[in-house]
C-alpha cells in the first residue's frame, strides 16, 4: 500500500514486527501508513477469504462516527474509548468536538506503536480534553481509575469498545470485564460495542477469523446477536437495537437501505 513503513527501514522500539497485529491490519484496511509487510500479507489473505472485510473496517470506523454524533446530542461530553487503534480520520474527539468543543475524551490502548502515535496525533480543543492512556481492558477498575484524571464518573460517561470485545473469547469473562466498566459509571452513561459475527457471510467470516488466529494475534471470536445482547445486560439498548454496523441510524439517502455486514454493533443506556 502506498505510504506504508519501508521494509528495511528500522522498526520503532519495543514493537515487533515478526507478527502480525490487530491495530496495524486494521490501519492496513483503513488505508493507513502504520503497517508492516507482515501486516499486509495477513490482511489480503483474509481479504481473499472474505473480500468485503475492507468494507466491515470502514463500516465500523462510519459506525464510530454515528454513535458519537448520537451520544452528543443526547448531551454525553465524556467518552472513554477503549481499543483506540492507531489514530485515523474522525477519531472519536474530532467527532465528538465538532459538535461540543467541551467534549473530553480518554483513549486506552496497550499497544506501543498506538501508544507512540496516539500521544503525538491526539489533539484537543481549548475548551475541551484528550489523554491518551497505557492499559489493558482486562484490568478495567485500573482503566477508569487512569481515566479519573480527565474524565468526571459522577456524571455520564460513554463507553466505546468497538473492535475490541471479539479479542475477549470467552463470553463470561466478557460479560465480566463489561460489568464491571459499567459498575463505576453513573445512571446516564453509554457502552457501544462493535463485534464480528457470521450473520450475513457465515462460513467466510468464520475462515477469515480462523486465518486470523493461526497467523495474527491477539485472538479473536465471532458472536451472534443474542450473545451481544448479553454483552449488554442490565443496560437500555437504543433503536434499532443489535444490528449490522452500516444499518445503526444510518444516513439518509435515495439508495434505500445499506448492505448488510457482518461487523454488527450496538449502542445501550444505563438506567
């Protein structure tokens, strides 16, 4: 792809590029520069199992779009995104202050190449606050303890976890690391989570997430809606519910309905 790192040029510190990871395949399909060849041969290999996974990626980057937007009229100006991947177009606090330059954003990620780009691509408005934040979702009371220093629990805070849920297989385990973000939030808040499943291509999306799993890490698993629904227990789920990521209030046009995907997504509150 034009634009990726130079194969012989020098990696960045502690980021091993023998294996293929999950923030740069997906930076890969997202037209990014921050990929390496191994990266690349892993994305056009599952891209060849299931050709639209280029399609799924963007779709749930529109799907981050929406759901912030979403959130900032309801009046959220706190947003915990965690997952961040390597910063992009519209990321969540250019979304969010476009519409209300007060918004405050905390991204979390563990990966040191994200790290490395986050802390020098993530940029805030005057009125408003991003912080970058170095840890892992499976310890979820040090993540919002980290996000304290910039973000208020006594008042609403949403959640994103997009493309990142499918990297914790084992569904109670899941349902756990979930509650327990939830437990430190105040009635009002949001989680949104985007999450493969083999709704619409079946057979496809399960090679491709098993060509994943054998060259690329970390794991991941696909779920189906009534799995995701448990994701979001004891939470409201927003209209139109559990759905493919390109038919969660999309944008009106005159060509009827989007195509759907296999990247579904939902959006919840806490009552």
């Amino acid at each position: 792809m034009d634009g990726a790192h130079d194969p012989d040029s020098p990696p960045t510190p502690e980021i091993d590029t023998s294996v293929s990871h999950s923030a740069r395949i997906w930076d890969y399909w997202l037209g990014g520069k921050e990929n390496y060849a191994v990266d690349r041969r892993l994305g056009d290999q599952i891209a060849e199992v299931l050709p639209d996974i280029v399609e799924q990626a963007r779709a749930d980057r529109l799907f981050l779009g929406r759901v912030v937007t979403y959130l900032v009229a309801q009046g959220i100006r706190q947003f915990l995104d965690i997952g961040t991947g390597l910063p992009t177009a519209d990321n969540t606090h250019e979304v969010a202050q476009r519409r209300a330059p007060d918004a405050r954003v905390v991204y979390v990620d563990n990966d040191p190449l994200v790290l490395t780009h986050a802390r020098a691509l993530l940029t805030s408005t005057p009125q408003g606050a991003t912080a970058y934040l170095d840890a892992d979702m499976y310890a979820p009371e040090a993540v919002v303890e980290g996000a304290r220093a910039t973000l208020d629990f006594t008042r609403p805070v949403a959640i994103t976890m997009l493309g990142v849920v499918w990297h914790i297989t084992d569904d109670a385990q899941a349902r756990d690391i979930i509650r327990r973000l939830m437990d430190q939030t105040v009635p009002g808040s949001y989680l949104a989570i985007a999450h493969p499943t083999l709704e619409v291509t079946g057979e496809k999306m399960a090679e491709a997430i098993r060509q994943w799993n054998r060259f690329g890490k970390p794991p991941g698993c696909h779920r189906d809606p009534a799995q995701l629904a448990g994701l979001f227990a004891g939470l409201e789920l927003v209209e139109p519910g559990i759905v493919s990521c390109t038919r969660w209030r999309p944008e009106n046009t005159s060509f009827g309905e989007p195509a759907a995907s296999d990247q579904y997504g939902g959006l919840a509150r806490k009552p």
